[in-house]
C-alpha cells in the first residue's frame, strides 16, 4: 500500500492511531504499549536513583568526620542497607531493562514487544515491590543487615523486627519483574525481528540485550529461592541456614552470589551495548571488529556464571575451589578488553565528535578501565584476603558498577534525548553535567581505594580520629556532593530540555540504526509499514527509509482489521514466518499485580489466610488473563489475512507463546537447579546434616502417583502429535481425561505428603524435601488447571483445527512437571541410600 497523498496519509495514519493509540485519564493504567511501559520503568528508576543518592549523601555526611553522631548506629545500618538495595534492585536492573523495552522493538522493526501485558504486569510489580521496599524507611523498620542479607545476621534470631522481610518479600516481588522483562525480551528479539534482519544483521545494542535477558533468566532465580528460603526460615522455622539442625549460612551467600556475579555483567553488558551503538555514530564509521564483539558477548555472559565465589574467598572453602575460581575471575577480563579494544580501534579509525553523549563513552572507558584494574587485584586471593571488608572494595564495586552502568546510562539518555522528546540537547548545561560527575565520582572512589588500603573497614558508622583516615574521609565526602551538584545540573537539563529545547530533525545525530527511522517522538505504533532490513547500517545504506515507511511502501499495512499486528520471524534467518497478532490494553496486568501486591503485603503483616486468598484472586486474574488469547473474540477471532501474507501464530504450531514457555521454563529449571544445589551442598558440606534412619517419605506410595502423571504426559504427547496432523476428533475428552488423570496423582501427592513424618522445623533435611514437594504440587497443580481451561477453550472454539496453538504451548509444562517429579524421587528416594553404600 502506497499513500503518496497528503490526505491519503493522514488517514492511513490515523487509522493505526485508532488501533494501537494509548487511552488517557484513569484509563492510562491499562496501557501495554512498550513506549509508554519502558519510559515509565525509566521514569520510576530515575525516582528511585535519587531516593538512593540522598541516602549515599547521608552516608557520606556521617563518615566525612571522626566521631560523627548525624546517624545512630541502627539508622546507619538502615540506610547504607536500603541505599545499596536501591541502587541494585529498584535503579540499575529496571532502568536499564527500561531502556531495553523502549528501544528493542524499534531496533528490530517491530511495533511492540511480543508479549506487551507481561512487560505492562512486570511494570506494576516492580512500582508495588519499590513503594512496599522503601516505605519500611518511612516506617524506620528497613532492613539493617546489609543489601546482601547475610545468615545468621538476617535471621530472627539476630534481626527480630520486619526489616528482613520487609526486604526478603519486596526483592522477590521486584523479581518478578525482572525475570518477567528477560523473557519478554528474549522471546521478541529472537522472534519478531522484521523481514531478513537475520542475527548477522542485529544492531550490536540487541545482542547485548539479548545476552542480559538471558542471564536474568539464568541469574536472578537463586535469588529468589534463597528469598524464599530465608522468609521460610523466618516467619516458619525451617532451618535451611541453621547449623545445630543441619542447615548452613554460606548456603546463603551461594544463592546470593550465583545472581550477584553475574548481575555485575547483567548491568556491565547493556552498558556496553551503549557505548558500542554511540562510538561509531560520533566516529563517523561502522564498529570495528563486530563478529569479534559478538563473540565477546557470548563469553561475557557464559564466564560470569563461573565467578561467584570471587566474592567468598575469605569465608573458608578449599584451596582448589579459590585458585579455579581466582583464574575464572582474572579470565573475564579477556572478552571485556575485546571490547575496549575494538571501541579504542573505532576512535582512532574515526572522526570523533565530542557531542555530550560521546563525552559520557569517554569517561566510561577510564573509570571502567581503572575499576576492572582493582577487579584483577581483587581476584588474585591473597591480595582479597588483605583488603575484604575495608573501603578499597567499596571502592572498586562502585568504579566498575557506577562507572560500567551510570555512565553509560547518562550517555545514552543524552543520545536518545531527541528520540524521546523529539528536542535537541543542551551542549553547554549537558557539559556541565558530565565534569561535575566525573570531577566528584574519581575525588570520591579514587581516594576511598587508599581508605581501604590503610585499613578501614567498610560498613562501619563511624571512626576515632587520628587513624589516617580524617583526611581520606573527608576528601570523598566533598567529591559526593560535587558529584550531587553534577546529577543535579544534569535533572535540571534533562527538564528544561522538554520544555525549551530545539526542536529535533529527523535522525538528527546521522544514526544507522532503525529506530531513528521513526517520527520522534515516535507513534505508538513504530511503523506504519515494516521494511525488510537485510544490513547492519539500514539508515546509512538508505537515508530516506523513514519517508518510505511513512508513505506505506513496505509490508503490513493493513489495520482495518483492528488488530495489532507485527511479524513472526525465523530465529536465525528472518524470514517471514507468520503474523503475530497482540493483545491490546487491558486492566488485568495492574489488578493481577495489585493482588500480587497483596500477598506481599499480608505476608508482611502475617496475615497468612488472606494472603492465601490474594494468591488466589492473582491466580485467577492471570488465569483470566491467558482466556483473552487465540482465537478469543477480544483476540484474533477473524483469521484472514491479505492474500500473500503468512498465517496467525495462533493458526500455526510454532507461535512466540511456545517460545515464551521454554523461556520461562528455562528461568523454572534454573530455580528448581539452585533448590538442588541447596540440596546436595547440605548434604556433602553442612556440619550438622544428617539423614533419617528411615526416609520419611514412603518410596512406593511417591512412585505410585508418578504413574499417572507419566501416563498423562505420554497421553498429552500424543494428542499433541494428532492435533499436528489436523485430527482433532474427541479433542475436548482427550483434554478432560489428561486433566482427571493429573487430579489423581496431585491427590496421591498429598496424600503422600500428609502421611509422611516429616519434621521440616527440626530438621533442614526434612525442610528441603518439603520445599522440594511444595514445589512439585504447584506444578502439578498448575498442570491440571492448565489442561481443564484448555478442554474449555475446545468447548467455546477457540481451540481445535484452525486453531491448534495452545496444546503445544502446555505440553511443554506437563513434559517439565513430570521431569522435575522423577529428578525429586532420583534425589530423595534413590540417591540417600546408595550414598551409605558408597
């Protein structure tokens, strides 16, 4: 379709405004559009950076001098805890998953994320678990125990008041969010890219996205079981981290560490992303060494899991343990100097501009360089040994954190400014900005390294005088507040700039990049039409792009349907696959995050019957969420399509949905590993663990109800394969049939469970099988339901032979739920014993 006409175009245009435009009012809560949700993820972090940063300047105040009572000591703990909590979990993951979600999809030429009310639902849950967080503050009843929790310090015993579940509950409810965010991210780069962007021609930021998502979909589930752990220790009693009844601490700083590591390059590698997308736009070239970068990527992301115990080397574990993972550490630094490299080449090849965004990559490369310097000193061990727990550490966590990501960050806000407001960027105030912060962040972290050096631990409230740290002390405090002044001087520009910039031309920095090939600020839509883009540079190769998408010369350009529609592509090539067809706005992502929000909030006030109930009415809305799919009338009940264009995933086998579900279970698995990581480490390492004479669990009755769980995974398999040959006969009672045979073994299960003696507040052997059932029952359970709404959906015609989508997405769980089942009985029942053989 082609609209050359002015008047032609308008209303072109203005049909796709009736489609995908966003409501306002009231009616702004129910918006999914990936714009909107990413500027609220960086409009929320950007709160909740300053709420940080006044909490780092009263850090500051109180050690600027010796014997200084600013802060009591219960107070200073609150506040160094709830400050790296923040800036951790409430700023750095969300604003840079937000960033992420604004741009991706306009990067890869698609009109919104593959699945807009998960990212919507990951939004409210990170905004109620950050308010429920930070209102402990007000309530001064935060967690004191350090933003790592640490057992024993964390536990009842040692914290007895609500400050540890106060942080346990709202970290995991923020999770959510995130893991939420990586599989939302993951799936749409892998399946919605537009025609011919095959993975050689993905801009360099995607595949650093690509390489965060999924390592919060690998990383951040043992945090959220050891959350679920410790809760369960406090406000229970099971002991998972108590010596005298089998458990151990350092199973703790384990769970901590597998997310803490690789959450360092989690925010390193979009950071990076940045820097490589503004380097060659202000070099006037193409990258250097991209397969290279790529490569690197890769790397990166596969190391960092092998690191964590880089951060325990003091604590007590085997000498082989500290040199494997001391040379795992200094080994990292191999792909990130192919970065540094490759950025370096690019400058010295090129013509750089020295634009506000270049200056911010500038002073990224020296503060990142210097603090991944002190990373090597700190992996070799007996240097770690010298300085763990004194400021030299602060110090380099915050060279390689705040300069890896804050800078990074201010240089691309500074980039897609215009992208957002569509106004041109202040250079003088924007300038002004940077040498305030750079000025103030190396006074501050440079001489805080010779703090730690002379001796001074980190964490303390205060200090005697006449212990060389006067001087030290006070110059960092002066060096934070010329830091402050400077993201003060960049807040006030950023404001201004919305209200009295120049107003932007198209592509006004010479991007290559599509997203620059929208109107700024862009449309709701992205794209009238969506272009085939077989390069990496497509602006370069063809500067009039965004008037051709505009005038409706490429593909998808019919909206009369009134669905929201991108493309489906293959995951490697690009190619066209079929039409995937969004849901638009909708009230159930903030209702099933306020109920989620609930259970947090009656846990906290140990209301545990209501917040059973809300769990209930969050499962419920979520499950009323999954009916509005397919073939649904508020879906995609029509299935035509224009003559030449692919199918409706929903019309096909192979849909993102089915991608969505081997993502999440690949974040399900990594959580269900970690449960037996706690496991087998309690087993082979705790003190006190022991196995019962008799195993509490009766081996035939557990084999007995695997039976018909395996019978209705085989039995779901093969109805399965017959909807995939189009025979749909009986479809309805095959459904129900699986669904009753599931009935049986969740009934046998607790059966099962309720005969056995278990003692999970004596024992943290009993405690882990528990947890290892409780696990169990929710997926089978969930199975079931699953199955049920499935034979339903027959009933109402939603799903059957035109329509064969969901079956293949919920074979998927059932294959997982009996897998888990099986590996829970090797275990439990099959491992202890030939164990005392051996």
């Amino acid at each position: 379709m082609s609209t050359e006409d002015p008047q032609a175009a308008q209303d072109f245009h203005h049909q796709f405004d009736k489609v995908w435009g966003n409501p306002r009012g009231l009616l702004a809560l129910t918006i999914v559009n990936h714009t909107t949700i990413g500027l609220r993820f960086l409009i929320t972090g950007g709160v909740f950076f300053l709420i940080g940063g006044l909490l780092a300047m009263l850090i500051r105040t109180q050690l600027a001098l010796p014997g200084h009572d600013l802060l009591t000591p219960e107070i200073y703990n609150q506040v160094f805890t709830m400050h790296g909590t923040i800036m951790m979990f409430l700023f750095a993951v969300p604003v840079m998953e937000g960033l992420a979600i604004y741009l991706i999809p306009k990067m890869i030429g698609a009109r919104d994320l593959v699945f807009p009310r998960l990212s919507a639902f990951g939004y409210w849950c990170y905004l109620f678990g950050g308010i429920i967080l930070t209102f402990s503050l007000v309530l001064e009843i935060a967690p004191a125990s350090g933003w790592f929790m640490y057992a024993p310090l964390s536990s009842s015993v040692f914290s007895p008041g609500r400050g540890s579940d106060f942080w346990l509950l709202g970290i995991t409810f923020v999770e959510i969010s995130a893991v939420s965010a990586g599989v939302e991210l993951v799936v749409s780069i892998m399946r919605t890219r537009t025609q011919r962007m095959a993975l050689q021609h993905m801009p360099l930021f995607v595949w650093y996205i690509l390489a965060m998502a999924l390592m919060i979909v690998f990383g951040f589930p043992p945090l959220i079981l050891g959350s679920i752990l410790l809760e369960l220790e406090r406000a229970a009693g099971l002991p998972f981290f108590t010596v005298a009844s089998g458990g151990d601490p350092i199973l703790w700083q384990h769970l901590f560490w597998l997310f803490g590591h690789p959450e360092v390059y989690i925010l390193f590698l979009p950071a990076a992303g940045i820097i490589s997308t503004i380097i060659p736009i202000f070099c006037k070239r193409p990258i250097a060494g991209y397969r290279w970068i790529v490569l690197a990527i890769i790397t990166t992301g596969f190391i960092s899991f092998g690191l964590w115990v880089h951060h325990m080397f003091t604590v007590g574990i085997p000498h082989l343990a500290q040199a494997f993972f001391s040379a795992a550490s200094m080994m990292v630094a191999i792909p990130t100097a192919i970065q540094v490299f490759a950025w370096l080449a690019t400058i010295w090849n090129g013509r750089p501009v020295y634009e506000p965004p270049m200056l911010w990559a500038l002073g990224f490369l020296f503060i990142f360089v210097a603090g991944g310097l002190t990373g090597v000193m700190l992996a070799l061990v007996p240097f770690d040994w010298q300085v763990h727990d004194t400021h030299f550490v602060v110090a380099h966590f915050h060279f390689v954190l705040v300069g890896g990501m804050l800078f990074p960050l201010m240089a691309g806000i500074y980039y897609w400014l215009p992208h957002f407001s569509g106004r041109m960027v202040n250079r003088s105030r924007a300038r002004w900005g940077f040498w305030l912060v750079f000025i103030g962040f190396n006074l501050t972290f440079i001489v805080m390294h010779v703090t730690g050096l002379l001796g001074m631990p980190r964490r303390v409230y205060t200090y005697e005088a006449g212990l060389g740290w006067d001087i030290p002390n006070l110059i960092s405090s002066v060096g934070s507040f010329i830091m402050a002044a400077g993201v003060a001087t960049c807040l006030l520009d950023i404001f201004l700039h919305f209200r009295f910039g120049e107003r932007a031309k198209r592509n006004p920095w010479g991007a290559d990049t599509l997203e620059w090939s929208t109107s700024l600020p862009p449309s709701a839509y992205n794209f009238a039409t969506l272009p085939e883009c077989a390069t990496r540079h497509p602006l370069w190769d063809t500067p009039d792009l965004q008037t051709t998408i505009e005038q409706g010369h490429h593909d998808l350009a019919t909206i009369d349907h009134g669905r929201r529609e991108t493309w489906g592509s293959d995951p490697v090539t690009g190619k066209v696959r079929e039409i995937v067809h969004l849901p638009g706005n909708s009230w159930l992502p903030f209702y099933g995050a306020l109920a989620t929000a609930g259970v947090c909030i009656s846990l906290l006030c140990k209301f545990y019957w209501v917040a059973l109930a809300m769990a209930l009415v969050s499962l419920a809305l979520l499950l009323r969420w999954s009916w509005e799919n397919g073939a649904h009338p508020r879906a995609a009940p029509n299935a035509e399509v224009v003559e030449g264009d692919p199918p409706l995933h929903s019309r096909t086998h192979d849909g993102p949905g089915l991608w969505g579900m081997m993502v999440t279970l690949l974040a399900n698995s990594s959580l269900f590993l970690s449960l037996l990581f706690g496991w087998f480490y309690l087993w082979t390492v705790a003190p006190a663990w022991q196995f019962p004479e008799h195993n509490p669990i009766n081996w035939l009755a557990l084999m007995l109800t695997g039976v018909p769980l395996t019978i209705a995974v085989i039995w779901f398999v093969g109805v399965v394969r017959r909807l995939r040959r189009e025979l749909t006969d009986h479809l309805q009672q095959h459904l129900w049939g699986i669904s009753a045979l599931g009935l049986v073994h969740l009934i046998g299960l607790v059966a099962t469970l309720s005969a056995s003696p278990l003692t999970p507040q004596a024992s943290a052997h009993d405690a882990v099988i528990s947890v290892m059932l409780w696990y169990q029952l929710l997926h089978s359970g969930l199975a079931v339901i699953l199955t049920a709404l499935q034979a339903l959906r027959v009933r109402k015609g939603y799903v059957g032979k035109m329509a064969p989508y969901e079956p293949v997405v919920v074979e998927r769980w059932w294959v997982y739920t009996a897998g888990v089942f099986w590996i829970i009985y090797a275990v439990v029942i099959v491992l202890p014993p030939l164990w005392e053989l051996a």
